[in-house]
C-alpha cells in the first residue's frame, strides 16, 4: 500500500503536476509523520512548519496555472549548517542557537527556485565534525546514524522527507546514507555551491544529497547544475574494478556481502575486476588527515579561545593539534593530493566506476559517528561517489555498496548507479510505526491552500574564523568544469 510518506521525489512531482497530489496535503502528512516519531529519533533541529505549509501552498497556486519545476512540490530537509532564511542555524553549537539567518544559501535557494519545500533544519553535529549528534539511527536506537549528517539520513531513512541536503568534509553523506539504508551522493568538488554554508574545511567540503533513490538524486543533481542526468539512459553492463584495498579491510559480513554484489553483477553482465588502488591507501588517508586538521584549526582556533567549553571534545582536539601541524607539511599534503588525484584520475580512465563497501562496518554503537576510512579519499580528491543500500546483515542493519568515478564523471557516475541499482535492488524501510496521516494516498482533490507567515530574521553573528562559506578555491587537483549540458 502507497503512503504519502513512501512517495519519492520523481512520483510528488509527477502527481502534483496531475493535480493528483496537493503540495499542501503532503507536507501536512509529513508534518504528522514527524510529530508522531521524532521524539524518539531526533533527527530534526527546526521543522518549519507553518513556513512549509505557506510554501506548498504557493507550489499548489503554481501547478493550478501550469507552472511546475522540476523538484514541484518535493519537502527537503536541510542540514543545520546551510542556511535558511529565517531559520537558525546553529550547527550543533551552543552559542550559535541564536543565530537566524538573512538569506537562503544558494543551493537552498535553487532548490526553491525549482519548485521544493523547505521543511526545516535537520541535526548535525557539532560544525559537521565527529561529536556524535543527539539523532538516533531509525533502524536500532542504540546504533549512531553516522556523522555528520547525522538528521538528513534519519529523516530520510524514517520516511520523514524523502529528500535532505547534506555536506561531506570526510565521510559524512556516504556514512550516514550506508547506515540508515537511503541513497547517498557526494559530487564533483565544487559543482554544488557551498556559498551560504557554514565551512569546515575549505578545501575538502563537499554539498551532496540524500534520498530513498538513485533516480532521485539524478533528478534533484540535474536541478542544481542545469543538467539532465537519465538513470535510466544507460542499457549497456559497467566496466567496474572491485578495490581490494577495501575489501581487506572491510567486517567479515560486508566483505561477504560485496563479494555477493560484485558476483551478482557479473551475472547481469557487468565486468569487475579485482584490484587496487594505483597508490597506497594509507597514504590517501594521511594526506586528508593533515590537510583536514590544518583547515579546520585555521577555521575555528579564534573562536575555540572565545568559547572553549562550547567545543565537543573530540573537534577540540582536532583544532588543538591542527594547530601544531607546520605550514611544511600542508604545503607537501597539498603536492601529494594533486599527485595522488591524477594517478586515480588515470587509473578511472578506462572504467566507469570503482566498486567498494560504503564503510567497513555496519552502523556501529551511538557513541561514535562510525569509520571513515572507505569514503575520506574520494573528499581528498574531489571525486563523485555515490553509496546504494544493497542489503542487511544478520542483526538486520543496512549494509552499503559504493561506487566511485572520475572527477567530472556525475552524470556518467549516477547512469552506473542507476544500473546497479536496478539489478542489486533495495532494501526495506526500518518497520516504524507510522501515524494516522501516512494513511494510503487519497485520490481526492487537493484541499484548500493554507497559509502561514515566516519569522522575521535576526543578524547572525561571525562565523568561525569570521571566514566566508565561500572560500577561495584550495587546489584539489584539476578543477573540472562545471557541466552544463546533459
């Protein structure tokens, strides 16, 4: 039985621009949706509900006189780092809970532009860092929804929204989508804006997207770029190379388990091969971890001083040591990175995509946000990757399958994907109790449009290091170009 709940991004846009769906009704269903479980999972920090509602109502208004964008009518979450006009975003940071900001970041506002709702802020941690955020994995309670999009997976995965924005610095889409079982998706360095969003480290942050779908994130990515990425398109079996790399070092039950994919695969047709990276793994590893502790004391170290018992423990020490680090060894880290980026770049050229686990484990306890280490090189090199939920292991908990390609490669990336996908399939959601308003899809005609007024907004005070979101570009290798056709 369909809920609005269960609706993806493609099937809203398309009922609302029948006149099948009202805008309105679904985020009221959602509205209910969040009430009736978000005691329980936290995964949000604002839900802006009568904003929402006036919004869909306006999307209602639009699609009464034919005008719909290509994400018409489709409620988004947004990370609690990326502002929101009017809404706080206080980034898991106590002195900022005040701060309400006076303009959408861009890619909030091109999502406005094409046609979606802001329902509110979801929870991150603290600066999008490691300190664990209070939301709660939808699937276990007593396991972490990864970090630091911690509320855009759990809001997902919970059928709360069925798409969230949100950012990587290390591996903080792919690990939260592979742990609450949705669709992840980190893009090319840079090619989603980070203008508006609050920074962690210039050179190694990343905007990306959550959702219950590979069609959908091609869907919302061809909103924000100007481009038309088709799932669909691709009919022809990938050219895949199975990282061993990983593999090695991967829990017993997701190296058995992407060795199932991988041979699942082949049956469909698809070549994988085995082998490894064209550099060492470790090295990857290191050169993010001086490069990340570099950028992010130079961000916050100012402000650490200003508010020391504000910090979480664990970035506090990130700040702490990034500070000791000489300017020589960054500048060397910066070398290798452009070294490293092109012996993969090359490596990538004659296949569509590497194949590896998402995370070495399975969601593991609340108190930590989860291991980098399988996503972190592809933040380093500025590489598009994509994590498919794939499976549950014996204790019933999602287990993830990533793909990995060439900078500038998205749309080639997200047609593999979708392929994969149709042949591995998905899992099903976390059984949640769902209230009354995700009952079956009416097929009456939308209700009345509501109104509702926004709060006025407040002057935020200084950012980290009173330093812009949008940075100067630091090197991540070549810079590709942004895409601009299909």
């Amino acid at each position: 039985m369909t809920t609005l709940a269960d609706l993806t991004a493609r099937e809203i846009v398309q009922r609302v621009r029948a006149r099948e769906l009202s805008a309105v009704d679904l985020v009221a269903a959602l509205l209910e949706r969040i009430t009736g479980l978000d005691a329980e999972i936290q995964a949000w920090a604002t839900v802006a509900a009568d904003a929402a509602l006036a919004e869909a109502a306006a999307r209602d208004r639009d699609a009464a006189a034919g005008t719909i964008g290509p994400l018409h009518g489709v409620p988004v979450g947004v990370k609690d780092v990326i502002d929101v006009a009017g809404l706080p975003t206080a980034a898991g940071f106590a002195p900022y809970r005040d701060r309400v900001a006076t303009e959408d970041a861009a890619v909030v506002a091109r999502l406005r532009a094409a046609g979606a709702v802001i329902l509110g802020k979801v929870h991150t941690t603290q600066f999008a860092h490691a300190d664990p955020a209070p939301t709660r994995n939808p699937w276990r309670a007593d396991r972490t929804p990864g970090g630091s999009s911690a509320g855009s997976g759990a809001a997902v995965a919970a059928r709360m929204v069925p798409l969230a924005l949100g950012t990587q610095t290390a591996g903080s889409v792919l690990r939260p989508a592979a742990y609450c079982g949705t669709v992840g998706f980190k893009p090319t360095y840079n090619w989603i804006s980070r203008q508006g969003v609050i920074p962690l480290a210039w050179s190694l942050d990343h905007v990306g997207l959550l959702a219950r779908t590979v069609d959908d994130v091609a869907l919302t990515f061809g909103a924000l770029t100007d481009t038309e990425p088709d799932r669909a398109a691709r009919t022809t079996p990938p050219r895949l190379v199975l990282l061993t790399d990983f593999l090695e070092r991967a829990e017993p039950d997701v190296r058995d388990h992407l060795t199932d994919v991988a041979a699942r695969l082949r049956a469909a047709g698809a070549t994988v091969e085995e082998r490894s990276l064209p550099v060492e793994l470790d090295l990857l590893l290191a050169v993010h971890h001086v490069i990340m502790q570099a950028e992010v004391a130079a961000l916050h170290a100012e402000q650490l001083a200003r508010y020391p018992n504000d910090y979480g423990a664990i970035l506090r020490q990130e700040i702490e040591v990034g500070q000791l680090i000489p300017a020589a060894y960054v500048l060397k880290a910066r070398r290798l990175r452009r070294q490293l980026g092109h012996a993969v770049d090359a490596a990538l050229a004659g296949i569509d995509a590497y194949l590896l686990p998402t995370a070495s484990n399975a969601a593991p306890r609340h108190t930590t946000t989860g291991d980098r280490t399988f996503q972190a090189p592809w933040s380093l090199l500025g590489t598009p990757t994509i994590t498919l939920p794939t499976g549950l292991n014996a204790d019933g908990l999602p287990l993830a399958t990533q793909l990995v390609a060439r900078r500038g490669h998205d749309a080639a990336l997200l047609a593999v994907a979708g392929w994969c996908a149709r042949v591995l399939g998905t899992i099903a959601p976390p059984d949640l109790a769902p209230p009354a308003a995700s009952a079956k899809v009416a097929e009456a005609e939308p209700a009345a449009p509501a109104e509702a007024a926004t709060s006025e907004p407040g002057e935020p005070p200084a950012e980290p290091g009173s330093a812009p979101a949008q940075q100067a570009e630091e090197e991540t290798g070549e810079e590709p170009e942004r895409p601009s056709t299909a």
